[in-house]
C-alpha cells in the first residue's frame, strides 16, 4: 500500500474520533441542524476531510463500506479507508453498513440499500453523502429531535429525494440514516424524520 494513503489519518486518534462521533450523534439528534466541522484530515479525493473523518469514527473492521462510482474509481480511496478503519469494501450496496456517495445527483435509490428488518432495524446502511451546500431553508420536517418544525435542504441531490424521504419514512423503524457533508458543515436525516413540505413533496 502506497505510504500517502496512511499519512494523514488523525492526529490523535481517541480524541479527534471521539469528537466527531459526538457531533454525528449531535446531527442525528437534531434533524436538519446544520453543524460545523473542524476535521483536518486530507484524504484522497473525492473524499471529503468532514466524511473522511467521519468514516473513520463510525467504521471498523467489523464494518461494510460500499463506495458510489466516483469514489470507487479512486484506488487511493479504497486504501485510504482500509488503512485507517480495516473495514472491507463491498461491491453491492445492500450488503454496506455504511455508504459513501460522492456523487449525490445521481446516487442509488435510498430503497436500493439494507434497510434493515423489524426484528433488527440496525442493520441498515448509514449514508455519508457529500454535497456542495446545506441550507436551513426548502424541506420541512418534523419528528424526534425537532422543535414544532425544521427546515432543511441539501443540493446536488436527485429531483424525486423527497419522494424517497417519505417513502423512507414510511418504513420506520426500517430504513436508512443520512449525514450530509460538505467542506466544512455537516447534518442528518434520520429516518424517524419526516418531511412534511417542500419542493416535489406530497405528504402523507
């Protein structure tokens, strides 16, 4: 394995992965809350620094990977999270317990992932989507975590994601978990959010 795949792992590895699991677990949480990173890893691209650092919290050799196209065409990539977390990589995306889409406007169909079953509703993929800007502004959602209602929005991401919001939705406790990442923030949609209004969105 080449040596710049290793070199710019964290720092100080309890420390630093014990604080973005904390603000993960802040994101989720607090759905559509839009949080500020302060990871300074330098992955390989297309990887993001803030779904880099947050992979490598969530993920172990116990974990599933599984990679969207642009990110699999990056070998440093695969190296890069097989160094620092031992997790394997998939080639199916069901089989993953955790997903990183590096190209959201045309990633697989929320339903194309494990969702998990009645019986263990964990063993569901968590996507790390990376997009180019979060806003407190478009979607409105309502469920655990959320005060009356929060607005939130994500772009790039494909023209019929709210429809496959609430059809997530309507599979609770089954379904998958979403963090958003760009450059600097990072949010979450679990899947007890429901979206309730917005763009392209008929309710249920």
């Amino acid at each position: 394995m080449a040596l710049s795949a290793a070199q710019r792992g964290f720092d100080d590895a309890v420390r630093e992965s014990q604080r973005t699991f904390r603000l993960v677990l802040d994101a989720m949480a607090h759905a559509g809350r839009i949080l500020r990173s302060d990871a300074t890893l330098a992955p390989p691209p297309p990887l993001l620094s803030t779904s880099a650092s947050i992979i490598l919290a969530l993920a172990d050799f116990e974990t599933a990977i599984w990679l969207d196209e642009p990110a699999a065409d990056c070998p440093a990539v695969a190296d890069f999270l097989r160094f620092h977390t031992g997790a394997r990589l998939v080639r199916a995306c069901r089989d993953a317990d955790f997903a990183i889409i590096a190209a959201p406007a045309r990633m697989p169909p929320l339903a194309s992932f494990a969702q998990g079953t009645p019986e263990y509703p964990d063993r569901s993929t968590t996507l790390i989507v990376q997009v180019e800007a979060l806003a407190g502004v478009g979607w409105q959602f309502r469920g655990p975590g959320i005060q009356d209602s929060a607005h939130f929005s994500a772009t790039p991401m494909p023209l019929d994601f709210p429809q496959q919001l609430l059809e997530n939705r309507a599979r609770f406790p089954r379904g998958v978990d979403l963090v958003f990442a760009t450059s600097t923030e990072i949010a979450a949609l679990p899947r007890s959010a429901r979206i309730t209004a917005g763009p392209a969105c008929t309710s249920r």
